[in-house]
C-alpha cells in the first residue's frame, strides 16, 4: 500500500502528521482500553493489541500510557504491539479519585470537549464550571450542551442564567439528544479529520446522543432514577467512534468524581481574580475587611453568591492538589526542590 493511501485513511480518524515510522512499524488510533489490552484503529480496520512491555513498568507515570484517542507506533504481529505514544495534541485529564494523587487521563487528541448535563435534576450549574476548569488546561475548545430540553415546558430561564454565567466565548446548545436535529447542532464540532469528546454525569444521556449522530442504536443506554434523575452508569469503557459525518466522537462513562490536577488557571474566574486585585488590602480576606471589592460587587447583585462560593471551592481545591503534586513531583525527582505550578502573592497593602 501506497504511503499516500496510508496518511489519507489517518487523516480519517483525526491524525495531523505527515511522516509515517520507519522501522517496520505502523500507525493508528487508539479507540478502546479493556483489561485485556486495547482496541486500535488505522482508519480501515479495527483490531486488538498489547502495549509493550515498557508500559508495563511498576512506577511509570499511568499518563504515560496509551490513552483513548491517542496515536501510537505499533509492531504488526499477532497479536500487535504498541511501542510508542505520538505527543498529544491536547490531553483531557483529571485527577483520579481516591487518597492517592494521580492524574487519569479522559481523552487525548480532541478538538472540542462537549460538556453534556440533562436540564431536568441532572441541571448544575456549578458542576458545569468545574467541568469547564478542568476542559481549559487540555487544550481543547469546551461546549456546553444541555440535554432532555424534550422535557421541559420552558428552559428559557434556565438557559438565560447559564448564559450569563459563563463566558460569552463558550457555545451553549440545548438539545434534544434523541432528535436528528441535535446532529446538525453538533455539525460545526464533528467536522471530518475532528475529534470530539462527550463527557457529563451518568445518564445525562452522553450515549443517547451519540447513538443518534450515529444513526444506530449500537451504544447501550438506560432510564435514570425517577426520583432523582441520576444514572445506572451504563457505559463502562470509553469508545472512540468514527461518525457518519467523518469526525470522532468519544463516549465516556458518567464519572462519579471530578477532581482537578492542580494546574488548572481558573481562567473561567479571571474576573472575580481580577476584581478581588482591587481590594484594599492585598491579603483581603473577602470577610468584613475595610474597602472590599468582593463583598461590595456581592452586596450590589453585579457578582452572583453562589459563582463566588463556586470559585473558593475550585480555587482551594486547586491549591491543594496542586500542593500533593508538588510533594510527589519532589519526590519522584529525589527531593530536589521545582518550581510551584502557581505561585502565592505577596503580603502588602495596596494602597
Ligand atoms: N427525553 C429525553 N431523554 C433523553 C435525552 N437524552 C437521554 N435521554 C434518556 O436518558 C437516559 C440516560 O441516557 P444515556 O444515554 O444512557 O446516558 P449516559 O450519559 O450515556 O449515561 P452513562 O453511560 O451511565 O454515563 C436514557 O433513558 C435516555 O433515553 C433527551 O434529550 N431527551
Ligand atoms: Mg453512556
Ligand atoms: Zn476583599
């Protein structure tokens, strides 16, 4: 085969490069991770393979391992075998859950990530702000999408408080994910050659709406709890799926936890950050302090309370991992000191 037929049919499952390996090795995309090793995709054929045995190695960082969406090197073979991750575009993370610090991996390679919560008991304003702390690290372009509108006589209020919460940059789409309409919403983000990512609480519906920009039922679904709308946590694996439209699309399980890494910047915040600067007091507590800025824009309506208690909860817990990611980076590297990922201000009065 040609190496021209070879890049044309990568370039179908998102692959930029231009120079194939040498070596007798070959490329492709990483679309599943099972226990028994993974599923691989070279833009013509699907099939199986084990990572090599470097990947294995008690104490390699688990980001360093082949993750959904990744483009890897692999030695043909029965069965094949990845031998090395292309550097990632963008990379799609969290921190794992549990007391352990660890930073897992969502999704790498991706364009956009769709922010997905259902506007019935799913709807969580908040959730979604922590969702879009942990999107603007990756790299990638977020998207809020809200499902189950189907549901409701009127969201319009919802989606008007939402609106004016978020930054004006970041796309909101309510949709019904059921309805072939919601295929030509999500056009604009699942162009061929483009990689998406769905992620959102269980049973937000993330496999519904991939199942109809499918056209196929192939994904498994199931009804949310009556009483509270949560989900069953029907998907177990991420999936990369190639579209009708000829972009990707990546289905997630529903996490239960969603904790930040510690290098997150709070750009969604940038304001409150900027507006908490013009304090009198450079250690301004936010509390009862002489010439706060805080409590002055909470006390006229222009800062909305509960983004401000969003924004200390993100904000402290940045500062804690960030902490234990420091310590483990330390002692991974024999206690050398490193630079803090985010700096602390000085102590001085402004003005
Ligand atoms: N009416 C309506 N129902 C929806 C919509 N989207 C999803 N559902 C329903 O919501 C339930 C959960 O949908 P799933 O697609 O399984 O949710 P999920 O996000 O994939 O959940 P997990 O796989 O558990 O993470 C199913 O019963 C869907 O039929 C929608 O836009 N409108
Ligand atoms: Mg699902
Ligand atoms: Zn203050």
């Amino acid at each position: 085969m040609s190496d021209a037929l070879i890049i044309e049919r990568l370039r179908r499952i998102g692959w930029r490069g231009n120079e194939l390996p040498a070596d007798g090795l070959r490329l492709a995309r990483v679309v599943a991770q099972h226990r028994a090793g993974y599923e691989l995709h070279d833009g013509e054929h699907l099939f199986g393979a084990q990572p090599a045995g470097h990947f294995l190695k008690r104490g390699l960082d688990p980001s360093e391992r082949p993750a959904v969406g990744d483009f890897v090197e692999f030695e043909p073979g029965a069965p094949p075998h990845i031998q090395r991750v292309l550097e990632r575009r963008t990379v799609l993370s969290r921190a794992a859950a549990g007391e352990r610090y660890e930073r897992q991996i969502i999704a790498t390679n991706i364009d956009y990530v769709l922010v997905l919560t259902g506007l019935d008991g799913d709807f969580n304003a908040a959730r979604i702000e922590r969702y879009l702390t942990l999107v603007e690290d990756s790299g990638a372009q977020p998207v809020v999408l809200l499902s189950k509108l189907d549901l409701l006589d009127d969201a319009a209020a919802r989606l008007a408080e939402l609106r004016a919460r978020l930054p004006a940059t970041t796309p909101i789409h309510a949709l019904n994910g059921k309805s072939r309409d919601s295929a030509g919403l999500l056009a604009p983000y699942l162009k061929p050659g483009d990689s998406a990512v769905l992620v959102g609480s269980s049973g937000a519906g993330k496999s519904t709406l991939t199942n109809t920009l499918l056209g196929t039922d192939k994904l498994a679904t199931a009804a949310v709890r009556a009483h509270d709308s949560r989900g069953r946590h029907t998907t177990t694996h991420r999936a990369l799926l190639q579209l009708p439209t000829g972009g990707c699309l990546i289905d997630t399980p529903g996490m239960r936890e969603l904790k930040l890494t510690g290098e997150e910047d709070l750009d969604l915040f940038a304001d409150i950050e900027a507006l908490a600067e013009t304090c009198r007091f450079a250690d301004c507590g936010h509390g009862s302090e002489p010439g706060c800025a805080v409590q002055r824009a909470l006390d006229s309506g222009d800062l909305a309370p509960e983004r401000w208690r969003n924004y200390l909860k993100l904000r402290d817990e940045r500062e804690d991992q960030a902490a234990t990611l420091e310590a483990r980076l330390r002692r991974q590297r024999g206690g050398r000191p490193i630079d803090r990922p985010h700096g602390h201000r000085g102590q001085r009065e402004r003005d």
